[in-house]
C-alpha cells in the first residue's frame, strides 16, 4: 500500500532530522535533509524497474503548477537568491513572481485551475537557485514526457498516473519526515504558494522572525490548495 511505502521512508528520515535539528540551525538542518534527500532519490532513481523520462531542460514541472515550498524552503531560496544572483537578475525574479501573483489574484476561484503559471526561477528551461531549489522540485519520477505536456497543455486533463513508483514513495516519504520534525517544533510548515512567499520573505524581515518564534511566517502569501492547515 503506498502509505506504507512512504512511511517506510518517513520514519528514518524524522528521526535524522530531529537528531539534526537538536544539534544544528535551521538552515543546516535542511541542507543536510536536501543532500539525504538527494542521495535517498538518486539510490531510488538507479534501483527502478521503470525508466525515467525527466531530464535537464525538461520543465513542464516548473510550468504546470503554482510551486509550493515550506517556510524553511523559502527563506532557504532567500538565501541562495541574496548570496548569487546579480541586481539584474533579482529585478527580473522579482517581475515573474509579482506577474504570478497578480494573475492569481486577478483569476476567478475556477479560472484559478487553468493557470500555468511559470516559475519565476525558471530561466531558459534551467533552474536558477538550483542547489536551494525545495523539496518538491527535487522529486523527478515522470516515466512518460508526452503524458506531462499532454497535461501541461490541457489543464483539465488529470495528472497522469505514469510514474515510478518507488521514486516516488521515496520523495514523499522523506519530505514528510522532515516536515514533521519541524512541525514538531512548533514552526510553521503550511505549504505556501512560492512566488508570494518569496516576494513576502524579500520584504518583510519581520517573516524570519515570526517563523523562528513559531507563529505564521508568512501573512500576505497565498497557501496552496490542498494544505489542510492553511487556514489556521
Ligand atoms: S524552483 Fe527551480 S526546479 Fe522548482 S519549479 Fe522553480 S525553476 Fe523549477
């Protein structure tokens, strides 16, 4: 059963992660998850009997769907983003991300579902905070290309279920484990939309310091749909 499998993958990693988190900051703490993460994936990826379609310049991923990242994700973006990127390409992030934002806010609850809206650190089909990118971005377990554009392109056809499968379980089963071991923390770990959450953390210092103090890191971005704590 596939909550099984997760699991499986969930409770070593909440158990590392609470160790780390005991012993370090916040930020080494998910990057010590993301090269686990990374590792646990890759051991996946080699040992599937089904063969992967992902590949680098594919990015119908970063282009399907609003992308959501936890708070410790997003202010892990921040930092990459503060430390790399030139003026010019903050300025042309920060455009994407506000156009993102101002297209969801402008759309009807029901046009919402047909937004396709592009990353804004998607740049020539390439990620540009790569190595911060969250967790959700470093799951890659598509065994069918055609079956993702044909969803790219028409919005109301379902996800199609082509994937690998022990990939998968090992995506969703390590990122759950983390997020518990926050969760367990008292920090917020709603799942917010990336670009307003972005925008928010670049703006408001203040964001940091409501996260590190356990009450809600981001109070002006949007939440994805199907977070059942965003509301509270
Ligand atoms: S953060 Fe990077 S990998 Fe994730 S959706 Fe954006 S461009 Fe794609």
């Amino acid at each position: 059963m596939s909550e099984e499998r997760m699991l499986e993958h969930a409770r070593p990693e909440l158990a590392q992660a609470r160790e780390d988190l005991h012993k370090f900051t916040m930020r080494e703490s998910v990057v010590r998850f993301y090269a686990r993460h990374d590792a646990k994936l890759d051991t996946a990826v080699q040992a599937s009997p089904q063969a992967l379609a992902c590949e680098a310049g594919c990015s119908y991923c970063c282009r399907q769907f609003e992308v959501v990242a936890h708070p410790f994700e997003v202010f892990e973006v921040q930092a990459y983003v503060s430390r790399h990127f030139t003026a010019e390409q903050l300025r042309g992030t920060i455009e994407r991300a506000t156009r993102n934002v101002n297209e969801r806010k402008a759309a009807t609850e029901a046009a919402r579902l047909t937004l396709r809206p592009t990353c804004p650190f998607l740049v020539d089909h390439s990620c540009s905070v790569y190595a911060a990118r969250p967790s959700v971005c470093r799951n890659y377990h598509s065994t069918d290309k055609d079956n993702c554009q044909k969803s790219f392109e028409d919005p109301f056809n379902t996800w199609p279920n082509t994937y690998a499968h022990d990939v998968f379980h090992a995506a969703m089963g390590g990122a759950a484990g983390f997020k518990k071991a926050v969760e367990e923390l008292g920090l917020d770990t709603r799942t917010y939309h990336l670009s307003s959450a972005f925008l928010e953390a670049m703006r408001s210092p203040d964001s940091a310091k409501r996260f590190n103090s356990g009450k809600r890191a981001f109070v002006k971005a949007t939440f994805s749909e199907f977070d059942s704590s965003a509301s509270s």
